[in-house]
C-alpha cells in the first residue's frame, strides 16, 4: 500500500500474509478455518508459509485449489489455500466479510485496501481507503483500454499519492 496509514490488526482479522523464506509474497484471507483465499499468481511458489499475524502462527499448507483454467487476466486469478489444521477463530483471527448476493457497489462507493506491500515490504499491515470508479473511465484509452470485463472493478483516486502497489 502507498501512502497508507498503519493498520491495527484487530481491525483486519482474515488478513494473511502469504511468505516465502521469511518474505512477504502476497496477501490472503480468511474464508473458513481451513481455507484461504488468494490469488493464483501467488501460487508459483506452492510451498509458501503462510503467517497469521495477528495470531503469531504460521499453519502448514495441506495443497493450493487453483480456479479452474486459471488466468491471471481474465477475471479467474483466484486459488484456495487448504491447511493441514484448522485455524481457531478468535477476536484477532476470523473469516473475512463478503458482500451479500443482493448488495450493491455504485460508482463513489467507499472501499477499504489492506496489504503488506510487495515492490517495498512492511511488516506492519498498512490500510488506504478508496472510491469505485466509473468502469467507462477506467475502461478509456488512457487507462485499461477496454480490458476491464464486466464483472470487474475499478478503484482509486486519480491524482492521489494512495495505491495497491507501485
């Protein structure tokens, strides 16, 4: 996260990091005791540890689910990552929100970002708050160029010093 603000971890319990050697790769969470949810380009290093910061545990990989035909750029850059035990749910380790079926994001709905940090670690959680976006503005020439599918999103701030990754 550029330009993010420190996070309390207690604010963001499903929050995983996802290590290798000691060293932040990618961010996931918490969906059930057993599982974790993460990106599939992730999973190049299939023998990740993964770090429960806010528990100080480190839960052994029983095998990663990649989606099926995975792509990393058509919306199916997603793989589950199953433990051999499950994590015990406390104030500081639970599964993560999702939206409801019926819930609506329209174009200036707040968001919330959490990460680590990939091009410049952190071993603080950092957190940035973000608008959606206009999907036809983000789609233009000067941005993604079409690239976006319909089922996507797009957040941010134009001219502002926040971002995912640099």
């Amino acid at each position: 996260i550029i330009n993010g603000k420190d996070a309390n971890i207690s604010d963001w319990p499903w929050a995983v990091a996802l290590q290798y050697v000691g060293t932040h790769v990618c961010g996931g969470g918490i969906i059930h005791p057993y599982f974790i949810l993460t990106a599939a380009h992730c999973m190049r290093f299939v023998w990740l540890s993964l770090a429960i910061l806010s528990s100080s545990s480190c839960p052994q990989v029983r095998r990663v689910i990649e989606y099926p035909n995975y792509s990393q750029f058509d919306g199916k850059d997603l793989a589950l990552v199953e433990l051999m035990t499950p994590l015990i749910y406390s104030q500081n380790v639970r599964p993560l929100c999702l939206p409801e079926p019926d819930d609506v994001f329209t174009r200036r709905s707040l968001c919330m970002l959490a990460g680590w940090g990939f091009t410049s670690g952190s071993d603080v959680l950092q957190q940035a708050k973000f608008s959606l976006v206009d999907t036809d503005l983000c789609n233009g020439t000067d941005m993604w160029n079409g690239a976006m599918a319909e089922n996507e999103r797009c957040a941010g701030y134009f001219n502002s010093f926040f971002a995912a990754c640099s």
